[in-house]
C-alpha cells in the first residue's frame, strides 16, 4: 500500500477542521493560440497519465483512523471529469482571467475522486489560452509541482514519445484490509523506534549535539507561534477568494540582491514586508514590530527526490519588519533575522518533528493536529512561497508557454498569501485574499513589484547590464507552503 505521509494528510485535517479553507494549490500557464480542441487537449493529458500515476488514484481513509490514508487506483476513473473549459469575458484581460482563477480555486476538489482537475481557458488578448493545474496540497508541494509541469508538457514544439498506457487499477482491499495492515503498523512502532534509539546510542556525542541543536530549533518555533499584535489582515475567512497578479524581470530582483549582497529570497521577502507595511497604514493601523509574521514553507529536498510527487517541507516563521519606514534598512532587517533562524536551527527543528510524526501512531498525531487546528490561531499573519519554475522552455501540443502564474491556498485566519514563480526569465507574484476582508488585493501586488524596484541600485548602465548573480544557498530555497 502507498500511505501519505503525515505531512500530506495534515492538508486533508485543514481542510475538515476549516469549512472555509480549499487546500489547493494551482499555477496557471498562459501559451501562445489557437487553443485546441476539447479532444486534442484530452488526448494530449490521456497519452500523459503513465508519467503521473496520483492522477488516477484517490485517497482512502483508514477505519477509526488507525493508520495513515492511502492512494487508492480509482476504478471509475474518468479523464473527462477532470478536463474543464471555459472562457474569458472580452476583452479577455488580466482582471478577467483573476476573478476567473479566484472563483475556481475558491471550490473544493471533490474527494470522492483524484484530487486535481485541469481547466483550459480561452478568450485571451492576442489570441491566447491558458491552462490552470488544480491540485490538492497533499499530493505534492511547490518544488514536486514543478516536476508535475516537465511530465506534462514538453522541451521541444514536437511532442516527445511517451510510454504505452497499460493501466489497471489495482485493490487495496476493503476497510478490514485497510484495519489490519494499520495494526501491523502499530505493531512495529516500538520495534523502529527501539532501532532508531540504538542507531543513535552508537555515536552519543552526534546524538547530544542534534538534539540540542533540534531543541534550540524547537524553542525558537514555539516563540514564533505565541500571539502576535492583532491586525486587520488575519482573522475568520470566508469561502470567496481573490486574485491579483504582478509581474516584473527576474533580472531586476537578482541585481537588487547583488547590489546589497544578500539573496534573492531575501529581497522578495522584504518587499512582501513592504506591501504590507503600505496596506496597514492605508487602514490606520500601526505597523508594529511584531504585527506580521510568516510561514515560509522550506523545501527538504535532495537534487535526487525532485522527481517525487509528495510534501518534503519544513517552516520557518520569520518576523517581517513592517515597523521599518526605509526600504533597505528592512531589506537588512530581513537578512539578519533570517541568518538568525538560521543559526539556531529552526527549520532542521521542523524537519525533525515531521520526521517523528513519521514513527508514532498515526491516530494520535491526526489527533492532536485537529485538536490544534480548532483552537483560533493567532500568531501568523500570511504565508510567503517562492518557486523556482521550470528551467526550459516548455511547450504544450506545439504551442509555446509564455508565463506561469502561482497561486498559494490560504487558511487559518490568514487572510493574504503571497507567492512567486519564476520561469523564462520573468517573476510572477500571485496574491491571493479572503474576498470580503482584502479587497485592495491588486494594490498589494503592484505594491511588491514597486518596493523591489526601491531596491535596485541607481547604476550606471555598465553595472545594469553585467549583474553578478545573486549569492545562494540551497537552504534558502523556499517550496509550497505547509
């Protein structure tokens, strides 16, 4: 059987304890016309289905919850009822495809069956057509996401040669089945566990300084989950959502970052601080230093498990400095407090959470996340992601895909999300809001694009046109938030 790991069925908790929450996520890809045909669309995901083995199976859940749900072969698979078309409104513009992508991510996949569905969307401006990914976060995050888009699209306008479908669902057996298997897992429990213990008392000094290392980690993401200063922009969400778009060069937020010697993620992350900074003060509130705080989902992936379709995050919860008036001042507070989590290990203090999850009894950890999940969280403010999209060109049925915009759930009283991808060449920012509650959505996306612009440097224009490419490090990467 193929269990989800408690990570991904977290997602699934989310989504039970929180009527108002959709916990998927989405990109939309805008490719040059004529838009094809219903069929040859189908035809084209049909002949992909072998690469992507989760688009044919749903989840299962164990009896009493005993054990983790498994992916399940859905025997009634039908590839039509996740083909979805639709159409623009004329004159087919950035507003239109928003509010289209907004009421679309707002409705839940339907459990009962795959967790995605794939819309294509016409009536674009120069003839254009888009299609928009639908996934549920328990299938996959944003790194795994992007392996999603080189198994379904092509490097080349000639479609590459795909393998044979032979495709027969398998049974994973009844509930009795499923009871069963979850109480030989329960039955091996101690044994693992009394393996690990050993593996660890073979070279003692390494365990002490892990566990002290998790244990400063574990403090700083308690402190970072008391009570922030409460704010207009977290509270109780409603089922509607909005979504704005901005884009600008990637070439730009790569030379702010070498001009002030710092990551790129870091000067996404301060222009996110400032876009909130603006909107508190356009509703009179005070920008306090402790007002706003993040989830930033960290990927946990090797080079060697981009391939897998699954959740390998951790978090970190960082403090954005909206109480800073001056953009490069915020953009140092930024970096400093980021090397600080750094340093004391919170996001490997994550991971090991998650990975103890991973060997105790499935129902007692479910358990204590909804017992959690009921209780009004009050500490985190908004969720900030950063993808790194797709290297090539990519093309679907021959037509070439221009952009790529993303889209990041929100739940759990935060009411703003924020996201970036970037692909040929160009960064994508996506926000997505509580409709009634951030109505001002597109004046926050603009808002990001402006405050990195207030980064860049006043070159000349020998500096603008050779940058040195921002410094890196792979612990930096930011993935689809947990």
């Amino acid at each position: 059987m193929e269990y989800l790991s408690p990570l991904d069925a977290s997602f699934l908790d989310v989504e039970d304890e929180d009527p108002h929450a959709s916990l998927a996520i989405a990109s939309i890809a805008v490719l040059d016309g004529p838009a094809p045909s219903q069929a040859e669309f189908a035809e084209a995901i049909r002949a992909r289905l072998p690469l992507v083995p989760r688009y044919r199976q749903k989840v299962r859940r164990v009896p009493f919850n005993l054990g983790r749900p498994v992916w399940a072969d859905d025997p009634d698979f039908d590839l039509d009822f996740h083909l979805r078309r639709t159409a623009l409104v004329a004159p087919g513009d950035d507003a239109a495809l928003q509010r289209l992508v907004g009421r679309i991510m707002a409705q839940r996949l339907d459990r009962e069956r795959p967790l995605w569905e794939d819309w294509l969307i016409e009536g674009l401006p120069s003839g254009r057509w888009a299609v928009l990914s639908k996934v549920h976060h328990c299938m996959i995050d944003g790194i795994s996401g992007t392996e999603l888009y080189r198994l379904i699209c092509d490097t080349g306008p000639k479609p590459r040669r795909l393998p044979a479908d032979d495709w027969q669902p398998r049974t994973v057996g009844g509930d009795l089945d499923l009871a069963l298997d979850a109480c030989g897992q329960l039955v091996r429990i101690p044994f693992e566990q009394t393996r690990l213990l050993a593996l660890a008392a073979r070279r003692p000094g390494d365990a002490v300084a892990r566990l002290r290392e998790t244990a400063r980690g574990i403090s700083a993401l308690v402190q970072g989950l008391l009570r922030a200063t409460p704010t207009s922009v977290s509270g109780p969400l409603g089922r509607a959502r909005r979504y704005a778009v901005a884009r600008m060069p990637l070439a730009d937020i790569a030379l702010a970052a070498d001009a002030h010697r710092v990551t790129v993620n870091d000067v996404y992350l301060a222009a996110v601080a400032g876009a909130f900074r603006r909107l508190l003060l356009s509703r009179d509130e005070e920008p306090g230093p402790d007002a706003i705080r993040t989830l930033i989902p960290v990927s946990m992936r090797g080079d060697d498990e981009r391939h897998l379709l699954d959740n390998r995050l951790a978090s970190m919860l960082l403090q954005l400095p909206v109480e800073i008036e001056a953009p490069a001042e915020r953009l140092r507070a930024v970096h400093r407090r980021v090397a600080e989590l750094r340093a004391i290990h919170e996001v490997e203090a994550g991971a090991a959470l998650v990975s103890l999850a991973e060997q105790e009894p499935f129902a007692a950890v479910s358990f204590l996340i909804r017992t959690a999940l009921r209780l009004p969280q009050r500490a985190l403010a908004t969720v900030t992601t950063n993808v790194p999209g797709p290297s090539v060109q990519l093309y679907i049925l021959g037509r070439p895909v221009r952009e790529i915009l993303p889209y990041v759930p929100i739940a759990e009283r935060m009411r703003i999300g924020v996201s970036v991808l970037t692909y040929a060449g160009q960064a994508a920012f996506g926000i997505t809001a509580d409709f009634a509650a951030v109505p001002e959505a597109d004046e926050f996306a603009a808002a990001v694009v402006d405050e990195v612009a207030k980064l860049r440097p006043t070159a000349s224009p020998r500096m603008k046109a050779a940058p040195k490419a921002p410094r890196r490090r792979a612990t930096t990467r930011i993935a689809e938030p947990a």
